[in-house]
C-alpha cells in the first residue's frame, strides 16, 4: 500500500497527549480549593498540606513546561486550572514588596516576633522592632536572661507592659485588666504558661489584646505531622475568644501553623487574617510559611509585611490595622 494513506497513530493529537499533565493539573487545583478535603488521618497530612498551601503554586510552571514539551493543548489548558486555583485563594495576598506599610487607613501598627529564647542580642532585637513605630508590640519566648534587655530597651517608647510566663506585650498605650491565659495541653506541666490577655486603651477605644504561643508541631517518622498538642491549645484558646467581651480584639502569637491550617479553626473562624501580604516568617534564613499572626475581630488587618532579621529563628511580622 502507499505509505501517504497510512493512518495517523493513536494519541498523536494535541488534544490527546498529555493526559498525565493534565491530570496533575486538575488534582493540583482541587488541592488548592478543597484542601479541606483530605482526610485527617494519622500523621495529619491535611495539617502538613495546608502548612505550605501557597507553594502548591509551584507546579503551575512546572506543569507548563510539561504541557509545552508534550505539545498538548489538553495539558496546557489544564494548566489554567491550578493557576485559577492559586490566584483566587492567594492573589489578595500580593502586594509590591515594602519594608514599611503602604499608605492606608490603618489606625494601628502592631508587631508580632517569637524572640527565641537562645537570642544572642535581645538589644538588638527590640531596636529592629522600634524601628516599626508601632504600638503594640508582643514577644513570645521571653526568659529571664533576655527580659531585662527588652525592658530595658522598650522603657520609653513603650511605657506600659506585662509579662506572663514566657508571653509578653508592650504598650504604648495604658494596660488594664492583665491576666494569664491557661491553655495547657492535657499532662503539660503547671509552670507552663504561654498566653495572656489585657485590655489596652487606644485612641480607637479599648481593645482586647491576646498574646500566645501555641506549642511546636513536630514531624517524626512514627507519628508524621504531630499537632495533637497544639490543635487542643488552640481549642482552648478558641473557647475564651468566644466568651471575650470587647468589640475589638487583637490576636498576636506563634500559632505554630497557617491560617489555612485546620487545626487553628477555633482561632481562624472567629478572627480575620490579614487582606493582604504574605509575610513568611519561618525559617527566618529561608522563610517558607507565616506562622506568626495577627489575627482581629471588629478590625481590619489591613495588611502584614516582615521586618528585617533578628537574633531569632523567626522574623518578626508587623501589622497595619483598621478601625
């Protein structure tokens, strides 16, 4: 037979090729949306998913090229998919990068930084903060080898303050009704003491202000992503917040996880996160996720940006508030 009647093979078209891309692309966008969908086994991979949730972003480019080397037009276009995907759940977050705020409305800065315990220069780091201007500024992992330095430091511009156990917050603007916070696990040790609450009396009317630290996640081959003891902490802290009296309440602390994370829902379904900003804040040499927050009820938080390194595994995060 004459080889020009030949048949064209099976799959040759571009709109039969690249299955596979276009399966990963469409499985990419449903993580993306539905993440809520995985189920929370053993090892909470839906946890550890929603930990690094933006970087899902990732494969859009990845699957681009696949969908290019292929020469499919099935796979390309799947590709809009996940980029759809990522853009309506995080494209509120991307502002032009700024050391500072922008210009807003924000009637309040605030800053968040888990100082660590092990900082070599405390000094130091309460001057990277002042240079924020804020007033409101809340510390987790203060001890007593660092705590006299941020005292120290803060005494002028930040007049009034507490610290409860390793929590602690300073204030440009007068404190009452201080107290500890107990939201200790189930068997952890009394001495334990990691939250506080206080009302500070700002020019925009009282605020309630909640400084915390949510215990660490760990990831062990045994047991995967462990937050068994930070999803109860969280819990407890979620209960007092539904009894808090005051309008406006401001949540500051290492929550130890995203705001995407299932396992802060009592926090994240009662205050709003930022508008805008994505503000990675950990590792502080290759910050790969914000799990630093500040967290508001009867206020807007405007936007959130990091500020430079410190002595800490963290970077710190500062807020913009509106009332």
């Amino acid at each position: 037979m004459n080889g020009s009647t030949s048949s064209r093979p099976c799959g040759s078209s571009p709109w039969t090729r690249g299955r596979v891309a276009a399966g990963g692309a469409a499985l990419t966008a449903w993580l993306i949306v539905f993440h809520g969908t995985v189920p929370d086994l053993p090892g909470h991979p839906g946890s550890l998913l929603e930990t690094f949730l933006p970087w899902l972003g990732l494969a859009v480019p990845a699957l681009l090229i696949a969908a290019l080397v292929r020469r499919s037009a099935t796979a390309l276009l799947a590709t809009l998919l996940p980029a759809a995907a990522w853009l309506g759940h995080f494209g509120h977050l991307l502002v032009p990068f700024s050391s500072g705020p922008p210009p807003t409305r924000a009637g309040l800065t605030v800053v968040q930084h888990n100082a660590a315990d092990d900082n070599p220069d405390p000094a130091g780091t309460a001057r990277a903060l002042l240079a924020a201007d804020a007033g409101l500024v809340a510390l987790q992992e203060v001890v007593p080898a660092t705590r006299p330095a941020f005292e120290e430091a803060f005494r002028e511009r930040y007049p009034y303050h507490t610290v409860q156990g390793t929590v602690g917050l300073w204030s440009a603007y007068p404190l009452d009704g201080v107290r500890p916070l107990d939201i200790r696990p189930h068997g952890v040790d009394p001495g334990w003491q990691r939250g506080l609450r206080a009302t500070a009396t700002t020019p925009h009317g009282e605020v309630a202000v909640y400084v915390v630290h949510l215990p660490s996640l760990r990831i062990t081959a045994r047991s995967g992503f462990d937050s068994a003891r930070r999803d109860e902490s969280a819990a407890l802290l979620g209960s007092v917040l539904a009894g808090e009296r005051l309008e406006r309440v401001v949540l500051l602390g290492d929550l130890n996880g995203t705001v995407d994370d299932r396992g802060l829902a009592p926090l994240t379904t009662r205050l709003d996160a930022a508008a805008s900003g994505l503000a990675f804040s950990w590792p502080a040499s290759a910050p790969l996720a914000r799990i630093d927050q500040v967290l508001a009820r009867g206020a807007e938080v405007a936007r959130v940006w990091t500020l430079p390194r410190t002595g800490s595994d963290h970077l710190p995060v500062a807020a913009a508030l509106s009332f």
